[in-house]
C-alpha cells in the first residue's frame, strides 16, 4: 500500500513516498481504508522532533521504528474486522485519532475498536470529518472537561482562526459564554461569523493589556504566556494552552495549589466520547469545520511546508483514497 514515511528528524523534505505491506487487523481491531487524514501543527512539531514529549514516545536521536509513518486524525470506511470485534462492521464510515500512534498517512490503518474511533457525522464528507477530529475534540476537551465552562462567562480564544481555535470559538459560544476572539486581520470576519462577540486583531491590539476581564484564556497556538496573561484573568480565572513545554507542566503543578488563577494543561488521550459528542453537534447544526487548502498524498511536503508558515485558517487536508 501507499504510505508517507519519515526515517529521520528534520525539515518536510523528509517526508518520503513508500509502498508498504497492508496491515492486518488483530482478533480487537479494524481494517480503516483511510480516504482523508491531515496535516496539523502537532504533526510537523514531531517530524521536526521539537518536544521531548515526541521524542519519548518517538525515538530520541531519530524515529524509533525503521521508518515511521505520520499522520494523526483520519476519516474512512472500515474494510474488515477482527474475529472479536463487536463495535463497528466492514462499511461502517469512521473518524478518529491516532495521536502519538500516527500512521494516518497511508492507504490503511489499523485501529483497535475501543480507540479513539466513531461512526463519522452524516451530513459530513471525509475531507470535513477528517478536519475536525483533533481540534474539535482538543477544544471540546478543554472547554468542558478541564475548565468547566459556564453560560455567562468571558472567554478569550487565542489563536482564534486555527484548527483548534474555530473550534473552541464555536463551542464557548455554544456553551453560553461571551466569546472574545484573537487573530490576524483578514480572519476577524471569520471568527466573528463562528460566533465570536468581540475580535481583537493581534497585529494592532495586545489582548494582555485589559485587567481582570476573562474567566478563561485559551491559548491554541502557544503564543502567548501565563505572566503576561495574568492581570488580564479574573480572580480564579483560568490559562489553558495546548502546547506542551516544562514551563507549562511546571506552572500547571504550581498554580494547582490554592484558589488563584491557575494554568491548565493537559491531554486528551481517549477522545471516543468527544467524537460522539463532536457527531451529535455537527448533525444537529451546531458545529461546522473550515478546510483552508487540500493535498494529494503525493503533495504532502508542500502540505507540511504550508502549514509550517503558521497562517492556515482552519484545517489543511489530504487527500489518501478517492
């Protein structure tokens, strides 16, 4: 089978085009023929090998496996099943995540029943339900799980034009809250239609400056930090940010002491139930996803070197099988 491949840390050019033997799904697992996957922040941070995180679940000095195939959120149809596999039957449309499993980026991929997997949303094709996997499940996560969002509550989105920044405008304005978004100046329009109340472009505004103003700021591009954010929290207010450095993890353990404003960060490792959530929410007409460009897998070095620029609006697709 075709599959996209990486054998050492580095720039896209390491991304190489190979043919594979196809997997075979194991007594728990099915066979997903994988129709769209994407290119997100997350997987150029572990070809690059940029976090220690990657780097332990990766290889240190280079990718552990003899060659490792990236790719973290797929969409697709389920070819066959394992002998013991009750959840899901050949034909069954899916989405889900593979996070530091990776393996997206190729024609087929194995995944246990009971991982991050779901009947994908009926009113989505698979480029869009490939799209929204990680950045609606990651905001999902965040806003409800760790900060316990509330109607009538000031949130600030950071990052508000992203993959997961669409998403958590969306949901906090779902979920009742009086959303403030941040971004460039040709989003604004974007985010403001997402259902953002206020939208402060970052180029001419520093959001930082304003005193006691949020309940929560959720930083989805690592942009920013708690020291500036601060003052600009209300007592108790919460600092979430998506990008894992020991910074974070530090002040997260710090500031979980007592009732001051704390810096959450955290990871979403069975998204199942966030992907059902995520279906009920597309169905019903409460959640839609922005596709910025799409790829072929074969353009896939053109895909990571456009992402890598760092003003994607929304989701960049792959294209693996028509």
């Amino acid at each position: 089978m075709k599959s996209i491949v990486y054998m050492k840390y580095g720039p896209p050019e390491v991304l190489l085009r190979k043919e594979v033997e196809k997997p075979t799904p194991a007594n728990h697992e099915v066979l997903v023929r994988v129709i769209a996957t994407s290119v997100t922040t997350a997987d150029c941070m572990m070809r690059r090998g940029d976090t220690a995180l990657s780097r332990i679940f990766l290889g240190f000095r280079k990718p552990r496996k003899k060659y490792q195939i990236p790719g973290t959120e797929f969409s697709g149809v389920v070819e066959s099943v394992g002998q013991k596999v009750s959840k899901f039957k050949p034909g069954d449309e899916v989405y889900g995540f593979r996070g530091f499993g990776t393996g997206c980026y190729a024609s087929y991929k194995c995944i246990h029943e009971n991982g991050s997997l779901a009947l994908k949303p009926r009113n989505m094709d698979f480029r869009e339900a490939a799209s929204i996997v990680d950045g609606a499940s990651t905001a999902l996560f965040f806003l409800k799980e760790k900060a316990g969002i509330r109607n009538g509550q000031k949130v600030l989105i950071n990052g508000a034009s992203g993959s997961i920044g669409t998403f958590a405008v969306q949901l906090a304005s779902y979920f009742g809250a009086e959303v403030t978004g941040v971004c460039g100046t040709r989003n604004m329009e974007l985010v403001k239609l997402l259902g953002a109340e206020k939208v402060v472009d970052y180029t001419k505004y520093d959001f930082t400056e304003t005193v006691n103003t949020y309940d929560i700021i959720f930083d989805t591009v690592g942009k920013s930090n708690f020291i500036h954010c601060r003052k600009a929290l209300k007592p108790g207010g919460k600092y979430m940010v998506t990008v894992m450095t020991f910074r974070h993890v530090l002040l997260s353990l710090l500031t979980r002491i007592g009732k001051g404003k704390k810096v959450i960060f955290s990871m979403s490792v069975d998204k199942t139930d966030s992907l059902n959530s995520i279906r009920t929410m597309v169905e019903a007409g409460n959640l839609v996803t922005i596709i910025d460009k799409e790829y072929s897998l074969e353009e896939i070095q053109e895909a990571h070197t456009y992402v890598e620029k760092g003003h994607k609006t929304g989701s960049v697709v792959i294209t693996v099988n028509n």
